[in-house]
C-alpha cells in the first residue's frame, strides 16, 4: 500500500480523549469531548438527519457504508446505531486509532456491525459497493493531489444509487485570510515563529496533519470536478467550543455535505 499519509497518522501519541479502552472512564472522557468540549456529536447526529435513512426511499433497505479517515470510529458507531444499516466499514491510516476504535465499537454496542480496515484515502480496501461513503472530520487533511484518487476510489465503491456524506468539516472566508496576513506580518520580525507560513504561500496545508483552509467555492469546484454535485448546510456555532479565543474562529464555517455523482 502506497503511504500517502500525513505524519500525524503514523502511529502518533493520541489526546487523552481518543485513548479509548474497556474501561468506562475512558469511554466516559470520549463522550465529554464530543458532547461538551465540542459540538462533535451533535453537529454529526444533524448530519444524519439530513441523509433522510428514514424515508421511503430506504424503506425495506439495510445500507453498506464506508467510513473513510473513520479515526476512533465514534462517528461510524453512531452511524451503525441506526436500525437501517447492515455493516460499516471502518477505513483509517493509523493502526494507533483503529486499535483504540475496537473499543469505541464495544462501548457502542456495534462491535458486530463494523468491520476494520487498515487503508488511505487513495486505497480504501473496501472490497464491495457501498450505500454511503462517509467522511466525517478527513477531507481537510486530504492533499490537493490526493484528491482525484480519493473521489476515483469512492466512485469504484459507491452504488449507481449511492450518495457521500462530508461532516463536521469546515472552510473559510477572506476574513482568515486578511487574519493570517496580519499574523504573518506581527511575527516577521522573529522568523522562527513565522511557523511554516512563507509569504505569499498562507494558505499552505499544514506539514504535520496536512489540515487544509480551503474557501467554499474551492471545494465545490474540487466535488463537482470529480463527478459529484454537493448540497451544502451550514451548522450554527462553533465545532470546537474549547477553542481559546474568538480571534481563532474569525473566518471559519462549520458545515456538513451531501453529494451525489453526476
């Protein structure tokens, strides 16, 4: 398997939160991270709501889903909870995360309804046709250049049928760009503070997590020149309450999105 991951994914040392093991405490410290220090969970369940499983459309119908960048797997268990879907497949990068996600599932009570897989947004592994592919907090860690594969390899799994469903994601106005102009110019003066921002390059993904700052209309041009039309809500308030100061939120927008293929 080609190793397209960010360094981040290689087996790093996990937030407290994200170690998840048998015991309760540690499900209980997951639980607080997703349901109070962020909006997490309930920016993911408003996610859900909008794929509409319980319409007529699904009537009599079990669902395939793949989770791509499935992480801990808390957003794949709370998607496997729902009486519609069969089986989901847990896609992740880091052996680290997916050994703490067979917990998640226990906790969850899904454990028979997921099936782990070692993969990377260009070779998922996912060996047959899904109903919904999910990607839940990963398309801003998926390189430019990544992308074509990425969306080559969800159209190979999806169903004729099949619809996408990009959550707790985020992008940005020109309010974050004049926002890190300014950080830039405010640290020019001490160049190793000037991070891995070069001038005119402030919109450059991040070397450690490859997290990009893509505006809305990059992302919709990079979803429909791959072959999908996105339907786009936006959430109300912020993904990440725990954030230190409102000055770090200026210019974001949280927003989940479904997309079907043209």
């Amino acid at each position: 398997m080609k190793d397209t991951c960010a360094p981040r994914f290689r087996n790093e040392d996990l937030a407290l939160h994200w170690q998840v093991d048998d015991s309760r405490e540690s499900f209980q410290r997951l639980l607080y991270h997703l349901e109070v220090r962020s909006n997490f969970k309930p920016y993911f369940e408003e996610a859900m709501s909008n794929l509409g499983l319980g319409q007529r459309r699904f009537a009599g119908k079990e669902i395939v889903v793949a989770d791509i960048g499935a992480g801990v797997g808390w957003a794949s268990a709370l998607l496997a909870r729902h009486d519609k879907v069969r089986l989901i497949y847990a896609v992740d990068a880091s052996e680290n995360r997916l050994k703490h996600a067979r917990s998640v599932f226990k906790h969850f009570g899904v454990d028979g309804k997921v099936r782990i897989l070692h993969g990377t947004f260009s070779e998922t592994n996912v060996p047959e046709k899904v109903d919904l592919v999910l990607l839940c907090a990963s398309l801003h860690h998926c390189l430019d250049s990544e992308m074509p594969a990425l969306f080559q390899g969800i159209r190979r799994i999806l169903k004729p049928d099949g619809e996408v469903l990009i959550a707790n994601e985020h992008y940005v106005d020109w309010r974050w760009t004049v926002k890190k102009f300014i950080s830039y110019l405010w640290h020019s003066c001490k160049l190793e503070k000037l991070y891995y921002h070069p001038f005119g390059k402030l919109r450059v993904p991040h070397p450690y997590d490859n997290e990009h700052w893509r505006t809305r209309k990059e992302l919709e041009d990079i979803i429909r020149k791959n072959g999908f039309e996105p339907a786009f809500f936006v959430h109300n308030g912020d993904l990440c309450k725990d954030k230190p100061n409102v000055y770090h939120r200026i210019g974001w927008h949280y927003y989940h999105a479904i997309l079907k293929a043209i």
